[in-house]
C-alpha cells in the first residue's frame, strides 16, 4: 500500500508539471481537442480571423470587387460589383472569439509569454471592434463577449465611444507586448512580440484618421505622439499580413482557379491609374487584353492593357470579355500555390496615413518623404514577391526603374494643391490593397470620396437608392430576436428607426 500511495503521488506530480504548460479546457465538442494550450487557441482564432472566409476562387474574386480593382465579366450581374450584396447583413461573429481568447489568457498564466498572449487577446477584440463598428455603427463593444458573466444582450455602445475604447485598447495591447517575451501559436509575426507592439501603435493611426472628420484635439495629439515616440513599422518585415504556404490546406484561394480568371478583368481605374504613372504593377495585376495584342501590342507594351469599366451592364461586360477587349487578372493567381499574402495593415499604408496628416497639419515633416517611401516599399515588395518570380510580361520591378518612378506621372504634386496631393497618397493607398480579397479601402474611399468609384444608377443594385454609395451593413438578423431591446435602439439613436445600407453613420457625417 505504501509503494502504491508513493506511486500514486508520482504520477500525481508528472500531471500537475505537465498542466503548467498544457490545460485541460472543458468542451463537449469531439473534434476539439480537450487538451489546449495557449499557443494553440492563438492559432485558432488568428487563422479564424485573419483567413479568407470562403477560400475558393468563385468566392474569392466577388471579394475584390468592392473597392473597384476588378470586375465580373459574366451574364448573372454580381451585386457585390453594383454596390449591394448577396446578404447585405454585417457579422458580430468575431466576438465569438472572445471566449476563446479569454482561455488563452487563462491557459497562459504563469507562461513567460502570459502578457503577450494578454495583448493579442486585448488586439483582436480592438480588430473586431473596429472592423464591426465601420460596417454597422452604434454595436457591442465595452459589453462584448460576456455571456459567461450573464450578459447575453449587450447594449450597442455608441460609435465615438467604440473608436474611444479601441484606442484604450490599443494602448493596452501595446503596453502588454512591451512587457511581454515572443510566443508560440502566431502564424501572423511568428510569435514577434516586438511586431505585435509597432502594430498596435500603427493601427492606432489608421483608427485615429479613419475618424478624421470627427477627430478631437486630443486624438490630434496622441496621433502626433506616436509618430514622435517611432516605435512603428520600419519596413516590409513588419507587414501584418497572412501568407498562403504549399500545404493544401493553406493555398492562396484563388489557386487554380482558371476557369475563374477567364471571367475577372482588371478595372479600368485600376489599369488606368497604372498607365498614368507608368506603373509596372500593372504587368503583375493584369494580362494583356487579346484584341490589343491580336492588333500588333507587344505584351510589355503599356498600351496592350485595358480595364473593364466596373459599372457598365454585366451583359455587355461579358460581351466585351467574349470579343477580348479586356485585361483579365494576372495568370500567375491561379498557377502559384503561396501566392500573394493578404496584405492587412502595410508600412506602405502606414507611410500614407503619416503623409496625408502632414498635408493636414496634424503633424509637422517633409509628406513627401512619406509618400514617396511608402510607394517604394510596395515596388519593391513586388519585386522581391516569391509568387511574381515570373508571369510579369518581362517588365518585373528593378531597383533602378524603383528609383526612376517618380520622374512622370506618380512626382509628388509639390506646386498644386492640397487636395491633389492627398489624391495622389489616397489612389497609392488604394493601390496597395489589389487583389487582397479584403476590401478594406472602402471605408477610407467614404471618408475621402477619392478615388471617385464609378455608380450608374441604371445598374446599381442598391434597393433604396441607386445614386449614393452604401454606407454601411444592416445588423445582423439574428439580433432582432436575440437582442431585439438594443437592436431597435440602436437603430432609433441613429437612423430614424430604419435599418438601411444607405444610412450614414457617425464617423462619416
């Protein structure tokens, strides 16, 4: 009995050193594995948050119609393409991470890495919030995820205190990675908590800006602050972005989509834009359109390239497309696995947010130097781009054509106006997001109204009005009968009680 009791003690001990890295969560789920760690709930919920949420080519190319890069060149009009939806309804689904998240930091005590798992945990629920609030308006957010503390109906925080919270969030996620050690489970910076920190500052520049027509004084500052302070993005290497690898199970998703691309054309803002600076982009976007290259175009020839007009009838898209009249996506999506990541938050977006404060007077420097440098930093991220090693129609980026691109067209406006100058870093800012299946310049092309999105009101698909631009997603449906109290006041408080894609919200008016 005694060697049994010893026996038993041993085990005993093995078990409880083992649970100081590996935690038992309980779950009734049988595909979820019952022991969890902390570095496997951060991948979960990142590859959730961060992937694309439908990873087929089909649904992939409707992703990337929103911000006008490219266009569907079939009979069946998409209405993505013509400012509406196939479910016009915005998602407080990321905030089902939340629990998840609060494991993590649970699972996490006593970990080196315990304060950096805390500010990704504080991090993603600011993504989520930030993304939720720019989609619908007034929504959940101090109160969010809290089912386990019974509240399951969260009232809608205001929109101005939304954007407040997520900038105290912000600073608390940032705070924690500075104290905190690298760690495991992070398939975004690979554990880097020193990456983790210059995001959270660099995405409280784009938060503070996005709310730029209702900026405070104070904001003003803490956005000066931060950029003072320097502990920002430096580069390429510090891109917040998810990269496709060759294990079928992460593929790029427009990956073998030929019978796809054969129906996807470049925008003609997109392709024109290109033309204009002399961009070699555009041999990375697009193919040559055929008819050009049937008349004598050389496919290195930036007169062999033309965009399909996004809002013109999808019955004369496809039309034109039949005739090869038009520059289909490049052939290099579709025959590369990895592919190109998905870009979500760049040193060359953060370079542009910094340049269009300066022309603003937020901040006092050269916004010159920044629009410049964050162009160069997307040349030469394509240029060093595994996935364009080839396909780029013999005009791939070099360093001295980098060096050469601001001798025409893309020459920083210096003697014009202000407003041009700010075109120029909002049309390289919208560039940065091409075929990124995220459409995440939308909101900043409703806070600038630049570039100037094409609408026909005889093809707009917008039930209420077809000559304005949608701003924003209805609620979730699911609210009405789940949190039907806030949801109707939510919609009161802002939209005169009716719950319209066309309704303007706070940060916009």
């Amino acid at each position: 009995m005694k060697n049994i009791k010893y026996l038993f003690i041993a085990v005993f001990a093995l078990i409880m050193v083992y649970s100081c890295t590996k935690f038992t969560a309980l779950n009734t789920d049988p595909n979820v594995p019952t022991t969890v760690s902390p570095d496997m709930l951060a991948t979960q919920v990142l590859k959730g948050t961060f992937r694309f949420w439908n990873p087929n080519p089909t649904d992939f190319s409707t992703g990337n119609l929103w911000c006008k890069h490219t266009a569907i060149l079939q009979t069946n009009p998409n209405p993505y393409q013509y400012y509406y939806s196939y479910w016009p309804y915005g998602d407080f689904g990321g905030y089902k991470n939340l629990s998840d998240l609060k494991r993590m930091v649970e699972f996490a005590a006593g970990n080196p890495a315990e304060s950096s798992y805390k500010g990704l945990a504080i991090f993603l629920k600011a993504w989520y919030g930030f993304q939720n609030t720019l989609d619908m308006g007034d929504v959940p957010y101090s109160k969010a995820g809290m089912a386990e503390d019974g509240i399951t109906q969260p009232t809608y925080d205001k929109q101005t205190d939304v954007f407040a919270e997520i900038l105290t969030d912000l600073t608390q996620a940032e705070a924690d990675f500075a104290s905190g050690t690298n760690f495991e489970g992070d398939i975004m910076y690979n554990g880097d908590a020193t990456k983790w920190r210059k995001l959270c500052n660099t995405f409280q520049l784009k938060v503070i800006q996005t709310i730029s027509k209702k900026v405070t004084a104070d904001q003003k500052a803490r956005f000066a602050a931060i950029v003072s302070a320097n502990n920002l993005m430096a580069d390429n290497t510090d891109n917040f972005q998810l990269t496709y690898t060759d294990n079928p199970n992460a593929w790029h998703p427009f990956y073998n989509g030929e019978g796809t691309r054969i129906y996807v054309g470049v925008s003609k803002m997109v392709v024109d834009a290109l033309r204009n600076f002399n961009d070699r982009r555009l041999f990375y976007f697009a193919e040559p359109a055929q008819y050009l290259i049937d008349g004598g175009k050389l496919e290195s020839d930036f007169a062999a390239y033309e965009g399909a007009p996004t809002e013109l009838s999808a019955d004369q898209l496809a039309l034109n497309n039949q005739a090869g009249k038009y520059s289909l996506v490049n052939k290099r999506y579709v025959t590369v696995s990895a592919g190109d990541p998905m870009i979500k938050l760049s040193y060359a977006e953060q370079c542009f947010i910094i340049a269009e404060a300066i022309e603003e007077g937020w901040i006092s420097g050269n916004a010159q130097t920044y629009y410049e440098s964050g162009v160069k930093d997307i040349l030469n991220y394509y240029m060093n781009l595994p996935s364009a090693a080839s396909g780029v129609h013999g005009m791939a980026i070099t360093q001295s054509y980098i060096d050469s691109y601001f001798a025409g067209g893309a020459a920083y406006a210096t003697a014009g106006t202000k407003i041009q100058r700010e075109q120029q870093i909002w049309t390289q800012r919208w560039l940065i997001d091409f075929f990124q299946g995220n459409g995440l310049n939308y909101p900043q092309f409703l806070r600038t109204g630049y570039p100037n999105f094409p609408l026909d009101p005889n093809t707009s698909m917008d039930p209420d009005d077809k000559s304005v631009y949608p701003q924003r997603w209805k609620y979730p449906t699911e609210e009405q009968v789940t949190n039907p109290v806030n949801y109707k006041k939510a919609i009161d408080d802002q939209y005169g009680g009716y719950d319209g894609i066309n309704k303007v919200p706070w940060y916009l008016q």
